[in-house]
C-alpha cells in the first residue's frame, strides 16, 4: 500500500488537471475491471460486473484530484504568479516547495518568502494574500520559463514527497495529496480483492476516481443519472482532532480506525447504510469511529441528490493537517477501510427490500 500511495502522491494533479493520476490509475487496474471508461468531465469509472444480480447495485468514489495552484502570470524578473485550486490557508503558503506540470515534465520551484532579516521592517502578524505571493524556479526573465516549458494555465502542486513518518516503524506516512489518493488507493486495493475473490457474492460495483471535488464535487455530481444504482458510498479523509491544539476535541483519532460518516456540511448519511456498516465492523471485528463533522463535504454530498437519489453513506480515513504539503495518515487505517469496505459490498444483500422507513 505505501509504494502504491507513494506512487499517486507525487503526481501532479490539482482540480482539473487529473490527468496523469487517471492515467496511472487506468494502468493499475484495466486488466482487472470489467469495464472502464472515462466521462465528460474525466472521472474514470471502472466497472466490477455482479456476481450475483439479486444483489444491490454500489456506487463507490474516491476523489482523484489535490488542492493545488495554477500559473496566472508570467513576470519580465521569471517569477510565477499563481491562483488558488480548492481551499487553503495562506498562512502556510510561503516558502513551500512546489511542482510544476511542464510542457515537457515535472519542474520544481518554491514559493517565495521574505527574508527574517526584513521582519523589523514588515508587520510580523500580516497574513500574506496568495496573490501577493509567487513561484521562483530559479529563472531571471520570462523567456528563461518559457524554455523550461512553463506557460501561463499550467498545473502545480505542492512538491513534498510521500515518506515514513519518525523511525519508520509507526506505520504512518507523511506527505501531500493524501486526500484523497489515500481513498484511491482503498479503491484500487478492493479492486484487487474482489479479483481474487470471484466465488464471494456481490452486486454490480462501480468504482469511481472522481475529479474537481476540491473545487465543489463537481464530478460526482453527474456520476449516477446513467447508472441504476441502489447504494453509494465515498471513501474520503477527515481531519482528526486527536492533537492538543486549542480546537481539538478527540472525537476523531489517527489509527482509530476508519470513521462511519453519520453527518457533515454536505451530507446527512443514509441510516441504512451508516446502520450497515457499523454492523459489519462489530460482526468483523473492525474498529471504527462516529464521525460527526460539520467543517467539510465529500462527493456524497453531491451523489445522492443526484437522479431521483441515491441512498449514500460515506467512510473517512483519519487525516492529520489536511489540506498542507504534510497530510500524516495511519496505514492500519487504510487497511481497515479496505476491509469496512468489502464487509460492507458482501453483506449488501441484507439491505434489499429495505427503506428509509425501516431504519
């Protein structure tokens, strides 16, 4: 799982500019999927036909793209300036490392920050504006980016690699992009699973890398008019809230296990499906959290108002400082999803039949 993960976090591919993660993941998992395609707006939908069709159809997504900037201006000294793709915190901009999709491959750069030594002349509580900001790569004029195949409307990332945290020991993992090629990575693993398992039943399953989720779920939103599904499910990360920072109140804890999403800003989950799973993690000896959050959304927010609705749930894998170059997830966590998930595809069929008046 950490080489796989490592492997979709140094992509670069901010809202929009998922291509080269899709590509990855195309190649990963073609041979092992019944049918793959890729929509209008770019999500990759991949296509595990039923084994057994008397089981309930499930839609699961995981969202491809990163929180990342692109290249807004092009300035005569060749520095970058750039805007914002998804939601940051400006305090944590400066002097970060950055990674530019170029015309002919990765170029690093870091955002520029002012020297200490002129704080006695600055306002040492002033917030810098992202757009007061901008990316050195090294360049002295506009004609040096220009060679280095750096044009205006191109992509960048932050440019911190995926590690093992501390000795290397704790099984946990730093770096960017985690949210949520973490929740990629669960797909891709099931993927796995479910090949190896050909005898288990189960219904159709569509597994979803989803694109501009950072940017207002916008590619779950067209994801089911076309598909008769019964259930969906999003794999996401959550904030924790296990640190001894003031706003902490330890409701959410990194290597807790996954969280059961029972409600956030974009989504009440189904009871149905929030009963389900909680079910199948006792009965298979899971651990799990309750996540009530109301400071994000996932692309479940937008599947299941899509259609005529769709019952929806979702599953949050523990995230320390989401939304930073430094995301720090437990990878027993990721394993765990991974096995809330299948529990959940295999033991669906206890929900045909039932409503939302049988909860």
């Amino acid at each position: 799982m950490y080489e796989l993960l490592k492997n979709l976090c140094e992509l670069v591919g901010p809202s929009g500019f998922e291509q080269d993660v899709q590509r990855y993941i195309k190649n990963e998992i073609q041979d092992k999927v019944d049918k793959l395609e890729v929509d209008a707006l770019g999500n990759l939908i991949a296509t595990v036909n039923a084994t057994d069709p008397e089981m309930p159809s499930i839609l699961l997504a995981a969202h491809a793209d990163e929180i990342g900037f692109i290249i807004k201006k092009i300035e005569p000294n060749g520095t970058l300036r750039f805007e914002l793709l998804g939601g940051f915190d400006n305090r944590i901009l400066l002097a970060q490392p950055v990674t530019i999709k170029g015309r002919d491959g990765y170029v690093d750069g870091v955002i520029g920050a002012l020297a200490v030594h002129y704080v006695k002349w600055d306002d040492p509580k002033r917030i810098t504006s992202h757009r007061d900001l901008y990316i050195d790569v090294g360049a002295v004029s506009a004609d040096e980016v220009l060679e280095m195949g750096i044009k205006v409307g191109q992509p960048v990332s932050y440019g911190s690699g995926l590690k093992l945290a501390g000795d290397k020991k704790r099984n946990r993992i730093v770096g960017k992009a985690l949210d949520d090629r973490a929740g990629c990575a669960v797909l891709i693993e099931l993927i796995d699973r479910l090949q190896e398992k050909p005898e288990k039943n189960h219904g159709d399953i569509y597994c979803v890398f989803t694109v501009q989720e950072e940017v207002g779920l916008r590619g779950a939103s067209v994801l089911s008019p076309n598909k008769k599904l019964d259930f969906a499910l999003a794999i996401d990360t959550t904030p924790t809230s296990d640190t001894y920072d003031v706003l902490m109140t330890g409701t959410r804890t990194l290597g807790g296990g996954p969280c059961i999403k029972i409600a956030d800003k974009s989504l009440i989950s189904h009871p149905l499906v929030t009963g389900l799973l909680e079910k199948v993690a006792v009965e298979q000896d899971i651990p799990y959290q309750q996540e009530i959050f109301m400071g994000i959304g996932t692309d479940a927010g937008a599947i299941h108002m899509t259609s005529t609705g769709v019952s929806t749930g979702a599953i949050s894998i523990p995230s320390r400082y989401t939304h930073t170059p430094i995301e720090i997830v437990d990878l027993e966590d990721l394993e765990n999803t991974v096995r809330l998930v299948e529990a959940f595809i295999l033991s669906s069929k206890e929900l045909v039949g039932k409503n939302f008046l049988d909860t």
